[in-house]
C-alpha cells in the first residue's frame, strides 16, 4: 500500500475532526457560541467526524495535485477510505451518546414527529 493511501485518510480524518469539532468547543468555551440544551462532548466529537464525510472537494485537489496516475489512484482510494472510516465511526458514536429527552419528539405544539425540540418562547417572539 502506497504511503499516500494511508497519508490522505488521515489527514482528513485528523483535519476535518480537529477542525469541526475544535471550532465547536473554542466557541462554545470562549462564549462565542453556546450548544443548544443536551449536545454533549461526544456528540460534537460525533458531528466532527460526520464532518470528515466529506470528500468532493478532496477528489478534486487530488486530481490537481498529483501527476502520477498511480498516485491519484492511491490517493483517490484514501479519500473514499476516510469517508468509509468517517462514516462507521460517526455511527458508532453517535449511536452510543445518550438520548436527551429535548431532543425528542416535541408533545406541546413545536415540531411532533419530527425529532426536534421547539425553540424557547423568547426566540419565537422575537
């Protein structure tokens, strides 16, 4: 296996989490940003590895970057690797991060059936 097949998931796994979810929790700790009622640790380290899904533009600098047919291949065969990875690992722990009763079906008139809680009354009236 070609270094770059193992380099390329990495980086972007690395990347993509360290900056999705670094940017959530710098926000969030420096009062820049606040994580609405019930969104845990594990579930912003879960959306920065959902983060790490994406992988168009990846495809595209890969084609740019190398010149080497071989090494495009091995390249592109990371970046669908990583979002394979990303996508397992997301699963694994979004599924196992407890299940806030907020973020359940709303009962009172916001958004039944739909898994999402309704806004506080202040943000409705404003």
């Amino acid at each position: 296996m070609a270094v770059v097949t193992r380099a390329v998931p990495a980086g972007l796994l690395l990347g993509k989490f360290l900056g999705v979810a670094g940017t959530i929790t710098f926000a969030a700790r420096t009062g820049l940003g606040r994580l609405p009622a019930g969104v845990t640790g594990r579930r912003v380290a879960g959306l920065g590895l959902l983060g790490s899904l994406g992988f168009t533009v990846a495809l595209f600098i890969t084609g740019l970057a190398y010149t080497d047919g071989s090494l495009t291949d091995h390249a592109e065969i990371g970046v669908l690797a990583a979002a394979v990875i990303a996508a397992a690992a997301a699963a694994l722990v979004l599924a196992r991060s407890p299940q806030d009763p907020t973020t359940r079906a709303a009962t009172d008139g916001g958004t039944t059936g739909t898994g999402l809680a309704p806004a506080p009354r202040a943000e409705i009236d404003s």
